[in-house]
C-alpha cells in the first residue's frame, strides 16, 4: 500500500477520483496568529499530493481548480483539505506544486546521503532532523564536528553526486530477510503495508516514506552552513540543497552589492569597515553626552548670570534626554525659581521637567500633564515624564509665566 507520490516521485499531473467529501476545519498559524479555516476532508482514489511524513512536509496543489491548503495522513490514508466541496464519484485531475515538492525531495534525499556519510566517515549517527523553510538541519549524535570535518563531508557528499548515483525504491515484506541488512534509523510513519526502502546504491539503504530524486545528480549540490549546538551533547548541522543553494547565493549576493555601495569598500573589507563605523558611533556617542552635560552647565550658568532674569526659567533643546534636564534643574536654584524643561520634537514627542518651589510645582504639573498629553509623576519640588506632543509648549510657558507673575 502506497500513495502514487511514492510510487513515482517525478509525477506532477493525475487523473483519479473523489471517494470521499465531508465537512472539516483547518487550524492555521499565519503571522502568529491562529485562525480557523472551514471547508472539506476530500478523500481520493489515489494521490500524488505527499501527505506530511518521515520529516518531510506535506504538497500544496490542486484538485482541479481547487486549491490543496493541507494533506495528512490518517492511517493509510491521504486527507486532502480543499476550501470548496467536491462531488463523490466525480474524476478529478490532481496538480503537484512541483516547485515546493521538488524542493523536498533535495532536501529529504541530500539528508539520506549527509546522514549515510557522517556515519560511514565518523561514526555519527543522526537522531533527528528538520525540513525548515529556509534551511535545514541534522541533529548527529556527537559533542561537536570540526570544521575540517565538515569540510571533508561536504567535499564527500558533493562527490557522490558528481558520481551520479541511481536513487531506487524497494517494497520489502515485514518478513523480508534482506530487511536484516537495512540500518533502521527509526522505524517509518507508513503505517500500513510493506517496508519502504530508499536505496543509494552502494551509499545507504534506509526505510522511509518520503519522496525522493531518482539519482544523486538531480539534487545538483550540497552545501553544509555550519554547525550549532544542538540539545545535550548533539550537534545541528546546517544544509542546504540544490535550489536552495542558488537562490541563498542570490540573496547574498544582492546583500554584498547594496554593501558595496553602502560602504564604499569591496566584499573584502566589509567587515573592516562596519567595525570601524561601530567604533566611530561609539566615540561620537560619549562625545556627544560630554557636550550635552557641558551644554547643561553652560544654560543653567547663562541664566543665573543674568541680572535681569526673574522667577521662572524655560527652555527647549531638540537633542537631550533626561539627564540634560536634571544638571540644568540641579544647576539653578529651584527652591525661588520655577524651571520648565523641554526635549524632543517640536511638534511631536518629548520629555519635560517641571522644577521649583514644591507648591508651584504640585499644582501646575498635572496641568502641564494636561496640555502636552503626557504621562508623569511628581515629588519634592519635581514633576516629571514623557509627552506625546509639544504642540502647545508655548501656551504651557506663557501660563507658567504669568503664574510667576502673579505670585512671585
Ligand atoms: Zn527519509
């Protein structure tokens, strides 16, 4: 019992029929968000839509013009959620999203030959393994791998595809002796009918349920990532397969040329020089704070100088933060003077400090809150928070002004 996927990998059209249609729902994550999708279960004759297994993801494709969105596995049989219902009985002409599932089947088959050849070569077997979207991953039962191991691997792997080695399928018996030669890397998820075997002629033999190429040539090249550390004492081994491998070129090709022009260095430098603009924006960053305390000290310094200056002090800085406001407010006498600080956008965002006589400043900064739509809070002579505009900060200090004036 198998499914025509596995029977012959490379079809992508079949015409079959539809045994089955009953109402269904299909729980979805997309962007972290879960949703539910109501349509049907279809059950057919037979099917060329992979339903998920041995590590490998299920088809997307149609049944006629009705969109595949999941195929699972329910004991020997595939169930195909379709958004639309399907007559039973009627014939149907089944389309295999061929991009995604040859996509798979590189992958799947490029992890049979790594597996086959980091254990003939280092006695690592592999405990898992993980078909990602991007890229993916073989959990080997080892501490660490080398690099030069996993250079002499990928020059391996990358050998026997140059050999062009036939990929085979056998159907074994459960009591088939030549079971007995077969390494069981897990038992498969068929659940039904005779072993699987997917047979590397002189490379590997391992019973799975996946698609899978018919010669190590169609999976065109393997190239290993690197490494990471995987659970307790297992190591990840980061792959990629054939597609995979141009299209990661690609993109990293477009990522070096924007750099080029970014950086204005070649590929070679461009380490160098994003390490040397780092160290830069740190030093300008410290620079930059000196100058805003030494700003602080001047302002406030600036005012108390000035013969004619009277009870109330404001003033406004694009650039600053907290700390700017405080030295200001620490600088000037606050216990006869009433000091309104302002950073941030002139019409936008900001923070504010509200200092002086505590009286003053426990019935005006709730009103300061007010007109600038801020958050904030207030103790011993300081109010104090975030605004989410500035809008009206010449209105605040004309009311903080002539409440000076008042009551001076
Ligand atoms: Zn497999």
């Amino acid at each position: 019992m198998a499914f025509q996927c596995q029977r012959d990998c490379y079809m992508q059209e079949f015409v079959t029929s539809v045994v089955a249609c009953s109402p269904a729902e299909l729980k979805q994550e997309i962007n972290g968000k879960k949703e539910i999708i109501k349509g049907f279960n279809v059950k057919l004759q037979d099917t060329i839509l992979f339903p998920e297994g041995g590590g490998q993801p299920d088809d997307h494709g149609l049944i006629g013009d009705v969109p595949v969105l999941r195929v699972t596995r329910n004991g020997a049989e595939a169930v195909h959620f379709v958004g639309s219902v399907l007559e039973v009985g009627r014939e149907v002409q089944l389309k295999v999203d061929w991009e995604r599932r040859f996509d798979h089947m590189q992958q799947h088959s490029g992890q049979h030959l790594i597996t086959a050849l980091a254990d003939s070569m280092f006695g690592y077997k592999t405990t898992s393994w993980e078909l990602g979207r991007q890229r993916s991953t073989i959990e080997l039962d080892t501490p660490s791998l080398k690099p030069a191991q996993v250079e002499a691997l990928e020059a391996a792997v990358n050998e026997k595809i140059r050999a062009n080695i036939p990929v085979t399928v056998q159907l074994l018996s459960l009591d088939d002796p030549a079971l007995e030669k077969v390494r069981s890397r897990g038992l498969p998820d068929d659940p039904a009918g005779p072993i699987r075997i997917i047979d590397i002629e002189g490379v590997d033999a391992n019973m799975c349920c996946g698609t899978h190429v018919s010669n190590l040539s169609h999976l065109q090249v393997i190239k290993l990532l690197g490494t990471e550390k995987g659970k307790k004492n297992k190591t990840n081994l980061i792959f990629l397969v054939g597609f995979r491998v141009l299209k990661y070129v690609e993109r990293s090709y477009s990522i070096e040329r924007s750099l080029v022009s970014l950086l204005k260095t070649g590929p070679d430098d461009h380490v160098d020089a994003v390490d040397k603009i780092q160290k830069t924006v740190k030093a300008l960053q410290k620079c930059n704070l000196n100058l805003l305390r030494d700003m602080a000290v001047l302002v406030a310094q600036n005012f108390k100088l000035n013969p004619e200056r009277g009870n109330f002090f404001a003033f406004h800085k694009k650039e600053g933060d907290n700390e700017f406001m405080s030295i200001i407010a620490n600088e000037i006498a606050t216990e006869e003077t009433l000091v309104f600080l302002t950073v941030g956008e002139e019409k936008g965002p900001g923070l504010f400090l509200l200092a002086g006589p505590s009286q003053k400043v426990v019935e005006l900064g709730p009103r300061v809150l007010e007109m600038l739509e801020g958050k904030g809070a207030g103790k011993n002579g300081r109010f104090q928070g975030k605004v989410n505009s500035m809008a009206r900060r010449g209105e605040v200090e004309a009311l903080l002004l002539e409440h000076c004036r008042s009551e001076p």
